[in-house]
C-alpha cells in the first residue's frame, strides 16, 4: 500500500503487518503471499527484525477523524438491504485503481456488485468514516464500467 492511499497516512512493512497479525488473539502462525524469491527473502526479514522494526504503532494513534472519508474495509456499514458486500467492493476497486488486475477479476466476479446499490443511505448512516458510501458506488459502477 502506498502512504497516499493507506488510511494511516504511512506505508506499513511486511514485518510491521505480520507483527500485526500474530499478535491477535488465536492467532499462532502467518502464510503471507510468495511471488517469487524476492518476495521469500524480503518475509524472511522478520526472523531478525528488531522490535523498532516490528513496531506497527502508528495505527494505534489512529482515529476515525484521521480517515475521514476513507473507506478502510470495517464493514460497519453492513448489513446492506441490497446485500452488497460495501467494504469488499471498495476494496477491490482501490486495489483496482491501483492497477491490480487480480483485484478487478475479483470485483467482476462478486454476485452483487455497485450497480446493485438501491442508495438508501442505510450504509452512510452506519460508517464511523464518514464515507458516503452511496456516492462511492456510483463511481466503482461507472470505474467498472456497469
């Protein structure tokens, strides 16, 4: 993720996500995606990471007010009487735009997709973010071409 579109304002590491991520509750072991030996070499890293290096703190000083407008994938907008599933469409269309084909084969394989909201507003309601929701899948209707 880039620091302009990461809704902490910052680019977290691949040490720093999977720090994140083992130390939740349950969780005891992490499989991150391998592309290659590049990929290998740079996930090994955290076998010798310092703790500075594992620190993914900066989310911890994150707000709903410091992503105002930003749909960061909560789905606190949910349940959607239309049955859009609001924070993986978004999802999909930001990696998307980002130029992740893989992320749009995704989208265009969901069952309800953007052009299936109804715009009752019941997500905007309901979003700690903020985000308006409605407007949001107009353009992923029209990004995508629906």
């Amino acid at each position: 993720m880039q620091d302009n579109t990461s809704p902490f304002g910052k680019k977290l590491t691949r040490i720093q996500y999977i720090q994140y991520a083992l130390d939740k509750p349950g969780v005891l072991t992490v499989l991150p995606g391998i592309r290659g030996k590049h990929d290998l070499i740079d996930i090994l890293k955290y076998t010798t990471a310092t703790p500075e290096e594992k620190d993914y703190s900066i989310i911890g000083n994150f707000t709903p007010v410091d992503a105002e407008g930003k749909c960061v994938y909560c789905n606190h907008c949910e349940p959607c009487p239309a049955g859009l599933d609001i924070g993986l469409i978004n999802k999909y269309y930001d990696l998307a735009v980002l130029g992740d084909n893989l992320a749009k084969d995704h989208y265009m394989n969901l069952e309800k997709k953007a052009g299936d909201c109804i715009a009752c507003g019941h997500c905007n309601s309901r979003c700690p973010f903020k985000v308006d929701q409605v407007d949001r899948m107009k353009m992923i209707r029209d990004y995508f071409g629906e």
